[in-house]
C-alpha cells in the first residue's frame, strides 16, 4: 500500500508543493546601502513522506568548499524522487561569503552567537533567523566547513562522543577519518544537540579554494547519508567502502622556530611517533629544527603557508591508537580513497600543488 502524499511544506512565507522545489530568500537585516540582506534557501519537498534535513555551508563565509558541495548535490536530487523535505543553505553567512571573510560585518564569529536573538547584533539576527527556519523544523543537519586561511584539512567528520546514532550516521558518511570533537558554546552543533537534532560536520579543504577530492568525498558522503535514512535511493549498485579511522584525541604540532619551512609531510598522511613532518630553518636554510610526530597517527590539518613564526601551527595530527586500522602498507589516507570505488563517476585526485 502506497504512503498518502504528504502536505505541502510551509517556510517563512511559502508553501512548497510536494515533489516541487523553490529559491527563497528571507530577510535578516539591512546592509549599510539600506538594501535588505537575506538568507538564501532552496527547498526540495519530496513527493512521498519523510524527514526533514538541512545542509548548510559557509557559515565561516571564507569556507566555500561547502557551497560547491551543495551545487553538485543538485545535480543527483530531483524533489519527485525525494522522501521528505531537504533544505540547502549555501552561504549561511552571507556577509562574509560576499566579502571573503570568515566573519560578519561585526567582527562576529557567526559560529558562536546561536541561539541569536531576533533584535540583537547583526549575528545574533543571522544565527536566530536559522534557527527558526531551518534548525528547528529539520530532524537531521549536515553542516559543511574547510580549514581556516591558509591552512588544509583532509576530508573529516567531527561528532560528538556518545551518541550511537551520530556514530551510525557518519560512518554512512564513510569519510576519511571520524573524529569525536568536544562542542563549543554558541556553536550551532552545540544549539542543535540542545534541540535534539543530531548534527554532523563536515571538514575539508582550505578556506577561499576549491579542490576535487574535498568535493568528491563531501557530495558522496551526503548522498550516502540521505540513502541511509530512506530519503533517496541508493545511487549505483551498493559496494564496500573503505571502514573510517576513528580517532577521540588530536594535537598541533607548531613551529619550533621563527623562518622558513620545507615540509615532507602532508594532510592524509599516516605517521608513526618519531615520523619526520617538516624542517624550520633560517632565510638562507640555515640551523634548521626538526618536527616529528609525537605519537601514531593521521594528519588531519596542515598549514600551507610556509613562512613561519615559532609557535605558529603547522601540523594537525589524530592519534590513532590501532594502526591497522589504517592498514599495514599504507602511507596515505588520500591515496588509498583515490583508488577505491567511488558510488559515482570519480574525479581526478588533486595534484599536490593544488593545495599548497
């Protein structure tokens, strides 16, 4: 027996019909030219019943890998194919996005000012419009981030510990690395864990910059995701991915020196304790200092600028505690998932110097 067709589904001032899609735009604030500024949406109201979730990106608005991710997605999604209703924000911070800036106009981190408040700042106007229209009518998020300027993230989902679903759900997402990440007052994981809406998040790439592998494994994993909880079919004939390492501890190796650094080692990369990463030296290369690896583990970050004061952070390292579990051989994460089978036609990994 077919489900009846669900209702249409109503959003600011709209009603979006079953197995239809629609552009909205809602009003946020004014910019200093008077012009109203808003948060762009588009709606997918599938034609048969089911959860309600949302991807969101550029909520830091230098970190447009994410807006990518959401425009390929588009490209596999039709709303009469869809069992419930997907909303897809791709510049959360409309501002920044615009300005290529991680921050608002304010100076404000939007990712810690929710919950907001309608007459408040600029971010708290921001934070507390999403939260209305898209927090609080979704059962699921996905929220997509890059590494800050600068620097390079390998493809990571970060959750919070504890949460078997959440679990459940990234491991559908297959990315690279799981990590169990601790969650941040006024972030918008922390808001939606306190309205009970389970969130994963999704780091990859390098802030202002696009890059082939951050967006192949992004729009695989999010199609993965909705296949798993019965939004769409699953695309292809089903196939064994790669299990995730999992990792619940992590740490900055930072420069040992002020000067220039020659780096043998990149994100994806596995290490062992003692395992070179990079050499600081002076201008002319001289008394160069030696970074090594203080336990077992993946990059997970690295820096790409390699002028460097002492102190700054170069290498972003996840112990692993079981080293088979990123295989006997292998030197590389990346490498090892540019071989493996893809659920969709695969992109050519990127070059090194693409990223650096």
């Amino acid at each position: 027996m077919q489900s009846s067709a669900p209702e249409p589904f109503r959003i600011h001032d709209r009603a979006i019909a079953p197995g239809s899609s629609e552009i909205l735009t809602i009003p946020v604030s004014q910019q200093v030219t008077g012009l109203d500024a808003s948060l762009a949406l588009k709606v997918l109201h599938g034609a048969k019943p089911g959860p309600a979730v949302f991807v969101s990106a550029a909520i830091h608005g230098d970190e447009i890998v994410g807006t990518a991710i959401i425009q390929r997605l588009l490209d596999h999604l039709m709303p009469e194919d869809i069992a419930g209703t997907l909303i897809l924000a791709p510049a959360v911070n409309i501002y920044g996005f615009a300005s290529h800036s991680r921050y608002l106009p304010d100076r404000r981190d939007l990712n810690r000012s929710f919950p907001g408040y309608e007459h408040g700042s600029l971010a708290a106007q921001l934070a507390h419009c999403f939260l209305v229209n898209v927090i609080d009518r979704c059962s699921l998020g996905i929220d997509l981030h890059t590494a800050a300027i600068h620097r390079y993230n390998l493809p990571q989902i970060r959750i919070a510990s504890g949460s078997p679903h959440l679990t459940e759900l990234a491991m559908a997402f297959a990315p690279p690395i799981i990590i169990e990440s601790p969650l941040r007052p006024g972030s918008m994981r922390a808001l939606a864990a306190e309205r009970e809406v389970p969130m994963l998040l999704l780091e990859a790439g390098e802030a202002l910059r696009f890059d082939r592998y951050s967006l192949k494994v992004g729009v695989a994993g999010v199609l993965r995701v909705l296949a798993h909880i019965g939004m769409i079919e699953q695309h292809g004939e089903a196939h064994e991915t790669d299990v995730p390492v999992r990792a619940n501890r992590s740490s900055w190796v930072r420069a040992p020196r002020g000067g220039v650094t020659r780096r043998v080692r990149k994100s994806g990369d596995i290490v062992k304790k003692g395992s070179l990463l990079a050499v600081v030296g002076g201008l002319f290369g001289e008394d160069g200092l030696e970074l090594v690896s203080p336990f077992d583990g993946v990059i997970i970050g690295h820096a790409t600028l390699p002028v460097v004061n002492q102190g700054d952070a170069l290498f972003h390292i996840a112990e692993v505690e079981t080293m088979d579990a990123v295989g006997k051989d292998a030197r590389s994460i990346a490498d090892a998932m540019a071989v493996s089978q893809p659920p969709h036609p695969p992109t050519p990994m990127m070059d090194e110097d693409e990223v650096l």
